[in-house]
C-alpha cells in the first residue's frame, strides 16, 4: 500500500508538477487553500504533507499550527518561492520537518520527501516497539492494595525521589520499577537493571561503576558500568539487600554526590541517574545483622512501595489470569483460548507461594500443553501436580521447607475437596481438630477458608 502525500499549494501548475514527480512511488492528495488542507489533513490518513507559506485564504504557518494540534507526529515540509530565512526558522520552530524554496530540482524534492517519510516510518516502528514492551511490562489489578500501588506510582514518577520497593518474589516489584520509569521524564532513556544477587560480589563493583583499561588482570578494554549506561535514565537495583558492604559504601556516596570514579581511575565522572532499588528482605532486619547500611537505606527508602503478596488480592486473580492466557496464547502463536467457568474459584483456592509469577508459570504450561480451546479446573490441577514433582532447593532452614510443603500439601488437598475439613482430614489420615491446629500453625486461617468459600 502507497504512502500517501497531501499537497496544499494554491498554484494549481506547481501542484500538478509535484504530483507528477511523487506520483510513480506514493498516492497523492491535493488540496488549494488552508482551510481545505486542514480538513483533509484531519479526514485522511496521510503520511506527509507539502505546505505551500503563502495560501490565499489562512497563512501557512497557521495551516503548520492547526495541523500539529490534531497531528503533532506527522512531517509537514514547508514550501515558498518568497520565503526567508526568517519564516524557516519560524516554521521548523513550531515543527516543521523541513523548508523547501520554490523552484526546487527534482532530486532535492524526492530526497528531502524520502528522509522525512523515512522519520515518519522509524517513528511508527518505535511506537509500535514501545506499546509492545509497556503490554510485557503491563501492571494488572483491581484490588485496593493495588490501587494503593498504583497511586504511589502515579505520584512519584514525575519527581526524581530514589524508592525502594518491597515485597516478596514474584509479586512484580520490576514492573513497578518499569511502571514509574515509564511515567517520567526519563521514559526516552534507559532503563538499566541490575541483579545485585546474581552477580559474584568482586565484581559488582566493576559492573556498577565500571573500569579503565589495565584496572585488574582481563581488563583488556575500558567498560563503562550500569550507573553510566544510565545516564538520565533509570538504573534498577533489584535484590538490593544482597549488594556487599564495600559496594555499598561506593553506591552510598554516588546517592549523595552523583559521582563516581571507574575502576583503576581517578577521574571523577557525573551522572543523572535516578536510582530506584528493590528487595524481598526486611532491611531492618539486615541493618540490626549489620549486613546492611542503614544510611544507605535512608537514602533508598525516600519513598516506599510495598507490593503486597497475590494471596493477599486475590479479587486480582481473575484478570490476571485472563491477562496472561491472552498474552501468552500470542507469544506463542497458540489459538485463542478460555478458562472455564470453575477455573477462577479454583485458581483463587490455590496459595500461590511464587505469587504472580507462578500465576504467569502456570497459565502458559496450560496454554501449551492443553489443546483444548477450553481450560477447566481438573485439567488445570494436572498441569499443577505434574510441575510440584519438581522439588526446588534452596537455603531455607529444615523446619520452614516442611513448613512449605505441608502448608502447599494441604492447601492442594482442600482444593480437591472443596475444603470440606471433614474429608480433607481423612485423606491427611488426622482428626478434624488436629487439622484446624495444622491449619493455624500453618497460617491457613479459618477466616482464608471462608474468603476462598465465598
């Protein structure tokens, strides 16, 4: 399909001659006055515009201007056999992509058409790329606590305030991060991550800051590090808690100076980083271990954002599992699928101990390995149990890891009996009050049972 060029010009011979030349590659409107230019300007999609400065009826600058309020993205090149430099100056100060004097060659004319059309298609490929990554990176939830979340986003985005958010895995804490990044300034810049935890801690103080050529024994080049490659954007600390204490101390004095020297430098370089940090640990309570600094942590903890665990919002269960079965049956090319009816009571009952990234986990193994275009609860729970067979270790003490599994066990166990406590006991092979005993000692109250039963 032909791009499409609208040419306002009141000379009726110059308007044909530009036709005839474009023609051959691109469709071509015309128009003879402002005020018919700015009506098909509105009407049609059009992807550039040739604007003639001098129009019997309206200025072309004032055309410029009525079509960048309703079209502000679209190339507009401006075209005069009386203009100055002055009324150049003027048009590309309001945005104008170009300014052409009449006559101009026709080589000229296809040139500067084709870089101002090639602007225009680079600017649709990256918004296109751009809602493609705010979707991946997309924030679900209709709950309180998350209308919580979202207003403290809403509110601190626009200001540059360091945040630490909070909260267990899995619970989004990147999107957040993403969210606010996306809602400031800087959302034209980059957004740097960096995994405080899985990165050995002799090195992360080259990756944070960097290093100069000859600074250790591989430094074959210079390598600038994350603070730098996110200058005017935002750098994301994710597992902040893990960062070593030397690291610490350096990334303490950058909050305070917005300073810091390379590896093996003593030039001191500036940055503007807006710096927002996240962790799954209490840091109170790493602070007290001395692991953690607590000056640090005042200048992380400016603003704090807590995301609270999907067990805890489970009315946010719903749309989120629609979210990602739409979501994934598109990543992977699958043909549209639906989630029975039963589904959601079913998914609200679960404990959800990875929070939404096992929510996320479960639906595409669903997605994927179901091939029904519906998906109910019994074919659900096998693609669960079939996963649980993998038993994950970690450094959690003997007592909390059986803690897990019994708390998992048990939860599924209600599940498959629509939490009748009765056969839930007699399959656990314990009497009813042992099994409340279990339940409180657990952390499954009764008052879960009965939100998970509405």
């Amino acid at each position: 399909m032909k791009e499409r060029i609208l040419i306002i010009d009141d000379d009726e011979r110059w308007r044909d001659m530009l036709a005839d030349i474009l023609s051959d590659d691109y469709e071509i409107l015309q128009a003879q006055d402002g005020e018919q230019g700015i009506k098909k300007a509105k009407e049609n999609d059009v992807n550039l515009i040739l604007l003639d400065l001098m129009l019997p009826d309206i200025n072309g600058i004032e055309v410029l201007k009525e079509i960048i309020k309703v079209k502000p993205s679209l190339p507009v090149i401006m075209i005069s056999g009386y203009g100055s430099i002055q009324d150049a100056v003027t048009a590309t100060k309001i945005g104008a992509y170009d300014f052409l004097e009449k006559p101009s060659d026709r080589e000229k004319i296809l040139l500067t058409v084709r870089n101002a059309l090639e602007k225009e298609r680079m600017r649709r490929e990256i918004t296109v790329l751009r809602e493609e990554v705010f979707k991946k990176y997309e924030m679900i939830g209709v709950s309180q606590s998350m209308a919580a979340v979202f207003d403290k986003i809403e509110k601190s985005a626009p200001t540059k305030a360091s945040i630490l958010i909070t909260g267990e895995s899995g619970v989004g804490k990147e999107l957040v991060a993403r969210a606010i990044h996306n809602r400031s300034d800087r959302k034209d810049n980059p957004f740097v991550k960096i995994n405080c935890a899985a990165i050995p801690k002799e090195l992360i103080e080259s990756e944070l800051f960097g290093y100069e050529k000859g600074a250790f024994t591989d430094a074959k080049t210079q390598k600038k590090g994350k603070v730098e490659e996110a200058d005017e954007g935002t750098l994301f600390l994710d597992e902040i808690a893990d960062l070593s204490v030397p690291a610490q101390a350096k990334l303490l004095r950058f909050l305070q100076e917005s300073e810091f020297e390379r590896l093996g430098s003593t030039k001191t370089l500036k940055v503007d980083v807006r710096v927002i940090a996240a962790t799954n640990k209490n840091l109170e309570h790493e602070i007290a271990e001395q692991r953690f600094r607590e000056d640090l942590f005042y200048r992380l903890n400016v603003i704090n954002i807590y995301v609270p665990p999907l067990r805890e919002r489970k009315e946010d269960i719903p749309v989120l599992a629609d979210y990602f079965v739409e979501l994934v049956c598109e990543e992977h090319g699958v043909p549209k699928k639906i989630l029975a009816s039963d589904v959601i009571e079913f998914l609200k009952n679960q404990y959800w101990k990875g929070n939404i990234r096992e929510l996320r986990n479960v639906i595409e193994r669903a997605v994927i390995l179901l091939k029904t275009p519906e998906i109910n609860s019994s074919d659900l729970m096998k693609v669960m149990e079939t996963s649980s067979k993998v038993i994950e270790i970690n450094d959690k003490p003997l007592r909390d890891a059986r803690d897990d599994f019994e708390r998992e066990y048990i939860i599924k166990l209600l599940t498959k009996f629509d939490w009748n406590m009765t056969k839930t006991a007699e399959a656990l092979e314990i009497d009813r009050a042992h099994l409340y005993r279990k339940l409180k000692e657990l952390g499954i109250t009764e008052n879960k049972y009965q939100e998970n039963t509405k």
